[in-house]
C-alpha cells in the first residue's frame, strides 16, 4: 500500500467543509493493493454457518446502493441486511443499528460505508456477535474524534473551493428550523458526478443519484465517537484511490492506524456504483470465504510485494495487483 503523505500539512476548515460523503460501491476492475491486519475463522463464523453480513450506507445513499452487492452474497448462500440509516446524528444513528444488529441471531459481518463506517465503529462496540468489521471508503474514527475532524486531516476532499466559506461551495443548506447550524446538507447535482463520484460514471446514471440521494445533518459529522469497535474486532478497509469526499490519505490513515487488512482500489468515493465486484470480494474475506483472487495476509511490520507484485484475476474476470503489509 502506498505510503500515507504524512507531511502534509493540516488544513481548518469550517465544520460544515469536513462532511463525509455516503455513496454506493459498486462494479469491477481494478487495480488493488492490500496490506493486513485482522483475522477471520476459516469458515467464516464461530459455530460453523454463514454469517449474517449487514452493510450500512453513509451520506447522500440510501440502502439501494448496495443492491449489487447484495445480490452477489445472496448468490454465495449469505443472509443479509441492507439496513437504513437515519442520517441524523453519530449517536442515534449508532444505537439505531445496535437495535437492528441485537435482532440478528448468529455472527455478523458489519460494513460501512463512508460515514456509515463511523456508524459501524460505535454501534458493534461490546456486540460479541460482530465477528468483522469492513470499512468501505469510510470513516473509522477513534474516541472523541467527529467525521468532520478527519475529514480535514489531510487535502484531497472537493466539497469545497472555498475555506472560508459558510457552507462547503458544493452543498446545498436546507433549513430544519431552530438554530442556524441545524440544516440537512445536499450535494448539488452540478459537483455530485466531480465530488461523490470522480466522474467516472455516465450523466444520466450521475443525474439519478443527484436525484435520490439522501440528506445528512450537519450535526452528524460533528458529534464525537463514544466507542471504538475496531481496537477490538478484526477490520478490513477499502480505501478508493481517487476518493475527492473524504479523500484518499485521509482514508490511508484510518486503515493503517486500525491495522486494518487493507485493499487499495482505483475507484471514486462512491465505489459501490463503480467498483462491486471488489467491493464483495473484500467482504467474503472478511466472511472468512476465501477466493483465489485474494491472497493471504502477512503478519511482519514491513510492506512486501506478494509473488513480486503478482496480478491475480478477480471474479469479474479483472486483474487486480495485490500488496501485503505485513504488521
């Protein structure tokens, strides 16, 4: 895995610039490095069954996105939840989706996307049942840390041109009444193709999403995280190479200080929409469902080039380039 760009220097940007996007992973191809981490049992469970595999969407989504990827698991003989998340604030997101995961019976594999992954970090804390976590282009933050806080860590985030502006130049402020920070926050569907997707998507596909993409508020990203799932169960993380939400060493950051089994994928934010076939293959290895294309992770402190950088094909019939780094 590339090297995070630690000397850059931190920017402060107003709150409402640190928003995190939420999108939808999805299609093929790519190339991917991955370096590791977390362990899952062989067979993918503690008693032998599929474990239940529950995806959470972050901002500007809803549960559609996952529909690719929920029809290939389901193809693969897992149950899954493509629950909704409310999009209203960390904590009452977080005890929205401990509610929906302590209805679930058995192991579960809990995935979040972007903000969703800051939704996944506090909700699966002191679950016995959550076996994996998956961070998808998301946010893994530690204690007392906001989504908005890491988003601003290091450059590569488009929501907006201007840091002095009140509201990030590529949203839109929605009014929810009371105090003037209280507002559902928009991606405007002139940046949504540039912003959420690095426009690598067709217009008439882009235009739709603009169309029915979900609001957050802008509280959400500001709350502070009260648990920290990932210092205690076994994590995996995507990081999108050309993520211009959040922004890629930004992610790199999160993945490496998780020691999270990492897998580098050229892709936008939204790489749900993009990119599912890596988005599942992560996945079924965090199921402890290992496939060829996905090679074993090492256990040294050192990054290492697996087979002298082997190109391993993908179940979409891609190539993917995978690198290991060992912890």
């Amino acid at each position: 895995m590339a090297h995070i760009r630690r000397a850059l220097a931190r920017r402060a940007l107003p709150l409402a610039v640190l928003l995190p996007a939420a999108a939808v992973m999805a299609a093929g191809p790519s190339l991917a490095s991955e370096g590791g981490g977390g362990t899952a049992p062989a067979d993918g469970t503690s008693g032998g069954g599929k474990p239940t595999i529950v995806l959470v969407h972050g901002y500007w989504a809803d549960a559609s996105g996952w529909d690719r990827i929920v029809e290939s698991l389901q193809a693969r003989g897992y149950p899954v939840v493509a629950t909704a998340n409310p999009l209203r604030g960390l904590s009452g997101d977080a005890d929205h989706l401990a509610a929906r995961l302590a209805a679930i019976e058995g192991p579960v594999v809990l995935v979040g996307h972007s903000y969703g992954g800051a939704v996944i970090t506090n909700a699966a804390a002191g679950n016995p049942n959550v076996e994996s976590l998956v961070y998808i282009a998301g946010f893994a933050p530690d204690k007392g840390e906001t989504a908005f806080q890491l988003a601003a860590k290091y450059p590569g985030s488009r929501v907006t041109d201007d840091p002095d502006a009140p509201v990030p130049t590529a949203l839109n402020a929605v009014p929810l009444g009371g105090e003037a920070t209280n507002v559902d926050l928009y991606l405007k569907p002139e940046k949504f193709g540039e912003v959420f997707l690095s426009d690598r998507l067709d217009a008439n596909r882009t235009r739709v999403l603009a169309a029915t993409q979900r609001p957050a508020t802008a509280v959400s990203g500001n709350e502070p995280t009260r648990a920290v799932a990932w210092k205690t169960i076994p994590s995996w993380y995507l990081v999108a190479t050309d993520d211009r939400t959040i922004g890629t060493d930004n992610l790199r950051f999160m993945a490496e200080r998780a020691k999270a089994t990492t897998v580098e994928v050229d892709a936008p934010h939204a790489v749900m929409e993009t990119n599912p076939a890596d988005v599942t293959e992560l996945i079924l290895r965090a199921a402890g469902d290992s496939r060829p294309s996905l090679a074993a992770t090492g256990t040294s402190g050192r990054t290492a080039v697996l087979g002298g950088a082997a190109v391993l094909a993908v179940a979409a019939g891609t190539l993917i380039t995978v690198r290991a780094r060992r912890t």
